[in-house]
C-alpha cells in the first residue's frame, strides 16, 4: 500500500472540506444578508395610496405645537403646564387607547418633549449632529433595523432629524449603550415600523414618533408624512 497516496487523498479530503465549510458559511451569510434587504425592502415597498385630507387642526399655544390631521383621527393633550408634555393622536378611538404602546392596529404618532431643563447636552455629551442623535436615540430605544438613514432638514427655523426604523419595544431593561432604562412603549416584544423626528428647540430635545405595524405601514405612511411635514414649532408661550 503506498502510504503517501493515502497522505495525499487525506491532505486533500481536508482541504476540500476546509474549503466546503467556507463556502457553506458565505452561503449562509449571504442568505442572511438577502432576508435582511427583502424584509426592509416589503415593509417600504411603494405606496401609490394618497394620505387622507387634512382637516383638523390641532394647536398647543402654550407648547408651540401646530400640526393638521385627517378628519377621522382622534387625539389627547396631556401637556398639564408643566416643562414636559405628551401629546397623542391616533387613526381610530381604538388605536388611541393603545398609546403610547405602538399599536397593534392603525397608526398613532406621539410627541414627546422632557421639556426645556432636560437638555440636549446632557443626553447627548459631545455629539451635535442631528442624523447622529437620531441615530443614537433610536438605538437607545432598541431599534432592530435601520430602514431608512436619517436626514437632517428644519422646522419653523429649528434644526431637525427624521429617519425610519424597525423597532421591537422591550419595557425596559438595558439598552444598545449597556443603559438600563424604562421604556413606556412596552408591547411585548411587537415590531412596530417608525418614523423618529427629532427636533431641537433650542436645548430642549422634542421627539415625534410616528408608528404603524409592519404590515399596515405603507397604508398609513404617506398620511403619517403628512401630518408629520404639516406639523409648525414656535417658541414656548408661557
């Protein structure tokens, strides 16, 4: 028997499947990646459905909040006064009482400020580009998947970020940074699409989450941008 045939075929058994696992591993890898792509490029396939009329104006004067909404759509001003303030608005009755969990059916936005004593420096040491505290606000509140980079643009004058995530609210625990926080958009581990605004009102941070299931975004999105490019910040009135 020659011994150096069966080194060799050894060697070379090896070898192939030294090779094969590599070959296997990018395949797999590759097929990750490609479910990724799909599954963000179904959730924000085209919407050729126009957004509902905006008829009905809301208007905080005291926390210079504008903005118009459809007809249909139904809200809840809990700014009491105080330097924060929480406002609700929601596609249907229903989908109002399940914010500020993101709701399961319809679309609801929130806005959010902690108000002017919570600045942005304090949340956000050393960082002063809005695409990058958008970014970083979003992973603070587990965002799973990027769906659309953030951009910068103004409203009423003041500096603004608006990009789209996946997110899956956890209620809590600890956050991207190694953070343990309180989320109070608990849904159980639900996925939810959202729209994160955020907007810089001088030192104050004012955030707009605009949300809808994955499977009801693209019914709800143009809506929800309008309402979104229809909203007018001013200076606080107290």
């Amino acid at each position: 028997m020659n011994t150096n045939s069966l080194s060799n075929q050894d060697h070379t058994g090896r070898k192939y499947t030294r090779e094969w696992f590599a070959i296997t591993a990018m395949i797999i890898l590759l097929c990750i990646n490609l479910s990724a792509i799909f599954f963000s490029n179904l959730i924000l396939s085209s919407n050729n459905s126009k957004h509902a009329p905006l008829e009905q104006e809301f208007f905080n004067a005291e926390y210079g909040i504008r903005l118009s909404l459809p007809e249909t759509w139904k809200y809840i001003d809990m700014s009491s006064g105080g330097t924060a303030f929480v406002m609700q608005f929601a596609s249907s009755p229903e989908t109002l009482e399940m914010l500020p969990e993101a709701p399961s059916i319809g679309a609801g936005i929130i806005i959010h400020s902690s108000g002017e004593n919570h600045t942005i420096e304090e949340e956000f040491p050393g960082i002063s580009g809005m695409d990058e505290i958008n970014r970083i606000h979003a992973l603070s509140l587990y965002n799973i998947a990027m769906l659309e980079q953030p951009y910068v643009f103004e409203i009423g004058g003041y500096p603004a970020s608006s990009g789209v995530y996946l997110y899956q609210f956890k209620g809590g625990g600890v956050n991207a940074f190694g953070q343990q926080v309180i989320d109070m958009y608990s849904t159980d581990g639900r996925k939810t699409v959202v729209n994160l605004t955020l907007i810089a009102r001088g030192n104050e941070l004012i955030d707009i989450y605009a949300m809808s299931g994955p499977d009801e975004w693209n019914k709800y999105r143009s809506t929800l941008e309008a309402i979104i490019n229809s909203i007018e910040i001013s200076a606080w009135q107290r």
